[in-house]
C-alpha cells in the first residue's frame, strides 16, 4: 500500500508535457481554419519562410445547391493567403490577401470541383507557386491547369512566369503555353494528345508589354479578350 501511494504521489508530481504552442495561431484567428502550409526560402537568406492558406468557417456561406448534379451543399466561404518571412526575430507577415484564392465552390457551377485541391501555394527552387485547376464533374470535359509564379523582388513578389494547359476528358487533346516575364517571350505548344501519338507544334511569341506585375496588385483571373486589359498579364 505504501509502496503504490508513493508511486501515484510521484505521478501527480511529475512535470506535465507541455503542448508545443502553434506557430500559425496569430494567422489564424478564430471562425477561420488552416487548410495548407509550405515551408522554403523566399527570400533567399538560407532560413526556410512559410506561405499558408486558410478558410473562413462560416454557416453562413454554406449554400444548398440550385443543380441537381454536383454536391449538395456548396462551401463559397473565402479563402485567405498569407505569406510569413522567418527572421530571428520569428515570423513577420509580408503579405496577406482575402481576395486572391478561390473558394472551394462555386455558386453558378455546382459541378466545379475545388480549384486548390493541390494545397494553393508552394515553394519550388525559392519561388512562390500558385496553382489552380478547373474541372467539373457533369457538363463539360474540360480541364484548365494554371501555374503562377512569383520570385522575391526587394519587398514584393514579382510575376515571373505563368504555365497554362487545357485538355479534353473525352478526345485526349491537349494545348499549352507558358510565359516567361524576365524575358517577355510567350512558348505555344498545340497538337497534344494524350491518348495517342502526336506530333506538337510549337510557336513562339514576343509578349505586348514587359511591364514589372506584382503579387500584392494583380488578380489570378483575367479577360484576355477586352480590349481594355493590353496592360495585363494575360497576354
């Protein structure tokens, strides 16, 4: 008896593990969520940064679907990007942006399958990478896959280079370009398929403006088509 009181003495004595705190908690603030973290260097100071996407949760922003196909319930709650520069002093926030990332679904195609399924954001070779898809489920064999990447440029993320491809679910044929903003030169490949052999074409293209675009002012979508948008990054 003596002996297993002095055993649960030393038990209820006994330091208790403490829970390591989470780094992200100040970037998450209450009724949001994170969804994906990326470590690597941004800055290329050799210390690892983190780019983080969170959700809002709001009951609110819960739609039931108005198409009888696609999910039931669409989630439009908005999405957050946030980018943290680690320094010894911690983590500093250099960028932060609500009206950047989709959500995951949208309210006029409930078939559309969420365009960040892959995270949002990474780092690769020291560059900040977007990627979004767009694919449904019912109405179109489509699929679009974007690339946007951005390098550290003094205190802002310059647009550096942006990948797109389109291919058909149903026929195998695919299309591709890719724009390089350092150099201004646009590579179009066509004749794709994946289903078959091919043989691609390729063509090569100077863009109409080498104008500088920044992360922190610019938008993932564009309209290439409007006459109006000859400055914008979609050329």
């Amino acid at each position: 008896m003596l002996r297993l009181t002095i055993l649960l003495l030393a038990f209820l004595t006994a330091p208790a593990f403490a829970v390591p705190p989470d780094p992200f908690a100040h970037w998450v603030p209450h009724g949001w969520k994170l969804i994906a973290h990326k470590w690597g260097d941004l800055n290329r100071d050799g210390v690892d940064d983190v780019v983080l996407v969170t959700e809002k949760i709001d009951s609110a922003n819960f739609k039931k679907n108005p198409e009888p196909l696609g999910p039931e319930i669409l989630n439009l709650n908005p999405r957050r990007l946030v980018i943290l520069l680690k320094s010894s002093d911690g983590l500093q926030e250099i960028l932060s942006r609500d009206d950047l990332l989709p959500s995951p679904n949208e309210e006029n195609m409930g078939c559309l399958a969420d365009p960040i399924e892959n995270g949002g954001g990474s780092i690769a070779r020291g560059n900040l990478v977007i990627e979004l898809q767009a694919w449904l489920s019912c109405g179109s064999y489509g699929v679009t896959n974007e690339k946007f990447i951005f390098r550290f440029d003094g205190a802002r993320f310059r647009f550096v280079g942006y990948d797109h491809s389109e291919f058909s679910r149903s026929t195998g044929d695919q299309s591709e370009f890719s724009i390089n903003y350092l150099t201004g030169k646009k590579k179009i490949t066509t004749g794709l398929n994946a289903f078959e052999d091919s043989k691609p074409k390729i063509v090569w293209k100077n863009l109409r403006t080498k104008r500088a675009f920044f992360l922190d002012e610019m938008f993932l979508y564009c309209y290439a088509d409007d006459p109006a948008q000859i400055d914008s990054w979609c050329q």
